[in-house]
C-alpha cells in the first residue's frame, strides 16, 4: 500500500475576503529555516496594493458602525479559529525558525493577544475617552473614533505573534487593515489570513499582502486612501529609507507610528491600550444645556 | 439687493463711539528688536529685524528681532540647558509657576486685550471676552496637572519628551501660546517658541510675565521671526518635539521635514467646516450661530464653519434671516467696543481672501456682502455670503480664512454627511436641529475632530480639539492632549 501524497495548499493573497493570487502572476519562493522549499507565495503587486485598499475602505464603516460588543466577539471568534488550527501555525513557525518549542508558544501568545484585544473593543473608549467639565452649560464629551484605513507593515521575524501584535489593535477601534506579511516567513499571515475568512470578520476588514516589503511599503505609504501607517515591520532599517516612506505619508498627513529601531520582544505582555489609541482620532462633541 | 430678501424689519440702530484706551497697549515698552532667550533678552546675531503693522490703521507699531539659524541654536541651547533641573523640578512646584503666569495674566488682562487687538486686528470684544481669559484658563487648568501626571492615562511617571519647538498662527496669537506652553511646560518640557510674524507683540509681552513670575531661564524661550524662523525652529536636531498650527501646506512640509528623525509631531491644520442647518433648527439660533462660526475673528478661524449646508426647503429662509442679521454687523475701528468685524489680518490675507471671492463669482455663484463702508486706511473685507455653491468650486473646498460663507443645500441627513465630509479637511462640524437623535447619528458620522451641535466654536481647556485627516493629528486641552507632551516611563524620549 503506498503512502498517500498530500494536497498542497496554493499560497494566495486576502483581499476584499477573497483568496485572489497576484493580478501580476508573480510568485516568491518561501523556504524554510534548513533551506527546504515550502511553498510559492503570491508576490503581491502596486495594483494588489491599491484593490486592498479599496476593499479596506469599502468594508470599514460596516466594521466601524458593528457595535463594540459585536467587534469583541468577532475577535475572540478568530481566537477560537486560532486555537483550532495551533497545529498548522506550529508547523509552519517551526519550519521558519526551526525551533518547534518557541513555535508552539508563540502560537498560545498569539491566540492569547487576540483575546485580549477582543476584550477591547467595549473598553477602551472609557479608557480614552472623558467627560470634560467646561466652564459653561454644556454638555461635552471626547471619545476615540477609528482613523479609517491602516496601512501595516508587519513585523519581519515574528510571523504570527507580531502580526497579530499589530493588526489587532487597530481592529479593536473599528479600522480596517492592509497589512504587508512578513517578505521571509509569510506562510503564517497566509494562514492566519484563512482564519479570518472564517471568523466572521466582514471581507475587506483585513487585508493581507505577501511580497516583497521594499516594494510594497511605498505603495501603501503613498495612497491617499490609507489614513495610517504602522512602520513596526521597518525596524532596522536606514534613517534614508525611514523617511522616504514618511515623506509619501505626509502627502496627505497620514499618521505614522515609525519604525522601532529593532524588532520589540512581542512576547511581553501589551503595555497599554497604545496601539489601539494609536489609530484612533478622539472626537470632541459639544451640546448646550437647557430648558 | 438680495433676490432672498424678506421685510423683516430694517436694522437702523446707531451707536456712539466707544474707543478702548489705545495707551493701555503701552506700544512704548515692547521689547523691540530683541529675542527671549535664556531668560534675557538678547539681540539676534545679525541684528535683523522686522516691523509690525496696525491691520486696522496700517501705522508701525514696532520692529521686531528676526531670529536666525544661530538665534534659534542659541534658544534650543537654553532650552536644553534648562531641561534636566525644570523637569526633575516636583510637578507641584512647575504647576505654581503656571499658576503665577495663569494669575499674572489675569491682572494685566486689559492690556493684553489692547495690544492683541492692535496688533492683530481682531475686536477689542473678543480680545477681552475670549482671547485674553480663555488663555488665562489654559495656564490654570494645565497648571493644575503638573503634580496630576499619573493620571495622564499613560501610566505611573510619565515623562517629558524634552525641548518642544512650537509655531503659532497669527489668528489668535496669545491664545495660541498659552494652547502650546502650559501643556508643555506642565509636562516638564522646556520650550522655544515662535510667534507668527505678524503678530509678535503679546508674545514679548508674554515674556515679561515669565521675568515676573522668576520662571527659571530657558524654560520658555521666545523667537521672533518670519517663516525661515520657524523652518528653522522645527528642523532643528535638538528639538525633540514639534507643534505646530497654521496652514496643512506648512503642516505637511513640516511633517516631510521630520520624517525619518523619530522626533514627535502635532499639527493642527486648516478646515473647512460644515455647518448643518435641518428645517426644524432653532432658526434664531441657528442664525446666531452661523454668524458666530463664520464671521468672529473675520472668519480667521481654522475650525470657521465656511459651508453652510442647508435643508434646501428652508434655504431662503435661512439667507433671508442671515442676511438680515448681517447687515447688523458692525465693522471698523477694532478698538471700538461695539465693533463686531474687525480688520483683516494683513494684506496678504486679504488678497488671498479676495482672489478666492473673486474665483467664487467666476464660478457661478451669487455672492452678496453687507456693502458696509470700509475704513479709508486699512485691510478689510465685507461679511459676505455666497448661495448658489457648487460642491467643486473652489470657495466650497478650499479654506478661505475670511469673512466669507459658502452655502449649500441638502435633502435627507444622508446627503448632508455625504457633503460635509467631502473635503480634505476634517476639523469641525455644525449641527443645528432639536431632533436629539438625529444631532448624535451625524455626530457619529462626521469626520470632524469637533461638533458642535446647536451651538459653535465653543472652547474650553477641558475639552480636546485637533482635527482628523488633513486637518492634523493630536488634541490640544484635556488629559488628552497631554499625551503629547509625555512619553510612558520606560520608553524613549529625554
């Protein structure tokens, strides 16, 4: 009898909650940490970028407008989903890193920083936002609103508690994401990617890009569609290039988190709700009071 | 005469003069030609200076230093120097100095009113009911969170960030400096600071308040000067924070300019708000309330409500009573108590103004001004409004800063929303209806930093104001807007 050969999955694109491969044909050979080949990812093009960030526009009020409660839920949803697919995550990290041990931690992190923002979402406006006791008969009050798009830039070593690190936070407030996955491990975000699909997360909510990240970033620090831009995944890279995507996002006053100068430990628990608020405008509204 | 003209009675009330006491201003003992800097008063190295002018009268008031690239070296420097012993100074202490600035200012409030107005040309009614006091409170209210940081909201021991390089407009130049100073100042920052250029004078006034108050050196420097001055300023390595208000051109060039530095950026830019008029708003109200978002300050105002969009069944109503309102408005000599228009800030401003009226009427919509007399000397404009607006003509999406409104119609709340947020801009937003549900439903859907609903440019140290989209980023006022002056412990900063 012999052995039973395996399917293959092909490595796509998330775009609009569709699994399209690059409109431009391109592929990235993926290889893991013993030179192995592991898959053909797609090689996300300009145009890749641009029909995300429609997608991403198209979907964010529905996302903005679900209730806190309902964003909570669907985020610990793709907790559940996470959990139920630790085995794959596991291989895919290890096979990356080569250390199977750290692989099935980072997977318990990963699934435990998307419950924790999940909890979130019904929360951190009371931690942002205020009543403010003005010198006069109104009514006042300050709370956090979603910038709209997020451009993100994934972490380049953690490949699954990094890019949940940075693309659940900005979920919490009700953004939509274009996140570009890590260029050499980006199995994890493919798959992470189908887990979204089946976590009641609306299509166009997330949006994820594998390619090459130097050809990318620009791309989407320079669209006029993308309201902010998490430079997390440049840490390392030169102050030239630093401030070339800066200067594309200033084009229309874009809000920028830079690049860290090395990858943050993503194992240490969040600090605060900083990456949430990071994507957020705090909108002050103004009512008088009276008979 | 207006084809929305209705009788509703003439507006012929005469009033008597009632001149503000120019001396109170005290022109004589403004520091001219010198710069704040390490707590003296210190001439720039190539002694260059700039002359400020009456708006109102056209006459000279001053000449001022104009700070070059070593001033602003020099001021960083003092600021530098003063940074470690400011900072580590216990929040209690830092907080009664703004408590002293906050009660010395109340004090010589009169006077400041009278040297902004002159200078500025705004009315002296606003100086001293809005401009003045409302500064004041910003550096008591912010004094009282010197020792108050733990609840900052950034956890236990924030920390400053360092030297703060802030440039103000000249549309409320006091106000504009207690909105940049106390935050950074109560947050243990130290500050170099860099007046519009052509409104320099309450600034240095402001500095002797400083000396009054024995602040230490170099914890508030202040550097006169024009744009080149506040390139300068914000490009400068040993700035660790930029603030700045004014135009989203210069915000962005600014943004460009410390891209890649890692240093912390705040802008709050220009506007071009919408101020919604549904059929069932308080009209009188309303009126008042669109006067109010348009025509104080002469419409320099970046959060001004320039576009009126009106439920179309009440539009001629609601032009009819405006326009009749208008002809109200008094506008001259800005140090008359009853003015309530006063000059335009300076022939700059009012060719812009002009240029972009005249591109209103070239575009085919219909405009119509008080036809008040204008001073024979002077920069003015007529309170004027245009109907008719399409939504791409230019004085429909580009900030005019000036005495001059924009209306447009609208059907259903939807189609509202729709247009008040077709700009680049997203600073604030007007609401007027006594349908409670529908004023929370827009405010949820205007992307506008600030909305006031059946009320207008109300502001309050409190209370955060900044803008969304190209209008800028971070707040000013409120626990929120200390966060940019403070980064958490432990992570980077001074």
């Amino acid at each position: 009898m012999s052995e039973r050969l395996d399917v293959r999955r092909t490595s796509k694109l998330f775009i609009g909650g569709a699994f399209p491969r690059s409109e431009s044909g391109r592929t990235l050979e993926v290889r893991g940490h013993d030179g192995a080949f592991l898959a053909n990812a797609a090689r996300a093009s300009r145009k890749d970028v641009r029909d995300a960030v429609v997608a991403a526009r198209a979907a964010q009020p529905r996302w903005a407008g679900a209730t806190a409660y309902n964003r909570g839920q669907v985020l610990y949803r793709v907790a559940e989903m996470l959990e139920g697919r630790a085995a794959q995550f596991t291989a895919e990290l290890a096979a990356a890193t080569g250390d199977a041990e750290a692989a099935a931690a980072e997977v318990a992190a990963a699934v435990d920083r998307w419950v924790w923002y999940a909890g979130w979402t019904d929360k951190f406006a009371q931690v942002a936002g205020s009543v403010n006791p003005v010198a006069g008969p109104f009514f006042n009050l300050s709370a956090p609103e979603p910038v709209g798009v997020v451009g993100i830039v994934a972490p380049r070593a953690s490949a699954l508690l990094g890019l949940t690190s940075v693309v659940a936070p900005a979920l919490v407030a009700g953004n939509a994401v274009v996140v570009v996955a890590s260029e050499d491990r980006p199995l994890p975000a493919v798959t992470l990617a189908e887990v979204l699909a089946t976590s009641d997360v609306p299509g166009g909510v997330v949006n994820v890009l594998t390619g090459q990240r130097d050809e990318l970033a620009p791309v989407l620090a320079g669209h006029l569609d993308v309201d902010g831009l998490d430079l997390t995944g440049m840490a390392g890279a030169t102050v030239e290039e630093l401030a070339a995507l800066e200067v594309l996002a200033a084009e229309d006053v874009t809000r920028v988190r830079p690049a860290p100068a090395a990858e943050p430990d993503w194992t240490a628990e969040p600090r605060g709700v900083d990456r949430i608020t990071a994507w957020c405008d705090v909108k002050t509204v103004w009512h008088p009071k009276g008979t | 005469m207006s084809r929305y003209a209705v009788d509703l009675g003439a507006p012929a009330w005469e009033y008597a003069p009632a001149p503000e006491a120019r001396e109170l201003a005290r022109l004589g003992t403004v520091p001219q030609g010198r710069l704040f800097i390490g707590g003296a008063w210190v001439e720039p190295a190539d002694g260059a200076t700039m002359p400020t002018h009456s708006p109102a009268t056209e006459e000279h008031l001053a000449d001022v230093a104009v700070a070059g690239p070593a001033d602003v070296d020099r001021a960083v420097a003092a600021a530098r120097d003063a940074f470690p012993a400011w900072s580590a100074l216990p929040g209690r202490e830092r907080g009664k100095y703004l408590f002293r600035l906050a009660r010395l200012l109340q004090e010589r409030a009169r006077e400041f009113a009278v040297l902004e107005t002159v200078d500025n040309g705004k009315p002296i009614r606003e100086t001293r009911d809005f401009d003045v006091p409302t500064a004041a409170a910003h550096l008591f209210h912010h004094a009282g969170w010197a020792d108050k940081l733990d609840w900052a909201g950034l956890g236990p021991a924030p920390r400053p960030l360092g030297v703060a390089g802030q440039v103000i407009p000249w549309n409320f130049p006091l106000l504009m400096l207690a909105w940049k100073v106390a935050p950074a100042l109560a947050t243990g920052n130290t500050v170099v600071l860099k007046p519009a250029e052509t409104t320099p004078l309450t600034a240095l006034r402001f500095a002797e308040l400083c000396e009054q108050a024995d602040l230490p050196p170099g914890v508030l420097n202040i550097v006169t000067g024009a744009g080149a001055t506040g390139a300068a300023l914000v490009r400068h390595p040993g700035v660790d924070k930029v603030a700045f208000t004014g135009s989203t051109a210069v915000g962005k060039d600014i943004q460009r300019a410390l891209a890649g530095t890692g240093r912390r950026l705040t802008l709050e830019l220009g506007g071009k708000a919408a101020n919604i008029v549904f059929a069932d708003a308080p009209l009188d109200q309303a009126i008042e309330g669109i006067v109010d978002g348009i025509f104080f300050n002469q419409g320099h105002v970046c959060c001004a409500g320039s576009r009126l969009l009106v439920e179309e069944s009440v539009h001629d109503a609601v032009v009819a009573r405006l326009q009749h309102r208008m002809a109200t408005l008094r506008l001259g000599d800005p140090l008359d108590k009853n003015t309530d228009v006063g000059a335009v800030n300076s022939a700059a401003q009012l060719a812009r103004i002009t240029e972009l009226a005249a591109a209103g009427e070239a575009e085919g919509a219909e405009r119509w001004d008080t036809g008040c007399t204008l001073p024979d000397r002077g920069h003015w404009f007529r309170p004027t409004v245009f109907t008719g607006v399409a939504q791409s003509s230019r004085i429909a999406q580009e900030e005019i800063f000036g005495p001059v409104l924009s209306v447009l119609t609208f059907r259903t709340p939807e189609e509202a929303v729709a247009k008040a947020n077709n700009t680049p801009y997203g600073l604030s937003a007007g609401i007027w209806t006594e349908k409670g549900s529908r004023i929370l439903w827009l405010a949820d859907r205007l992307r506008a930093g600030v909305v006031w609903a059946n009320t207008f440019n109300r502001f309050d140290p409190t209370s955060p104001f900044g803008g969304v989209k190209e209008s800028g980023f971070g707040r000013e006022g409120g626990r929120q807007g200390l966060a940019a002056y403070l980064v958490p412990a432990g992570e980077g900063g001074a």
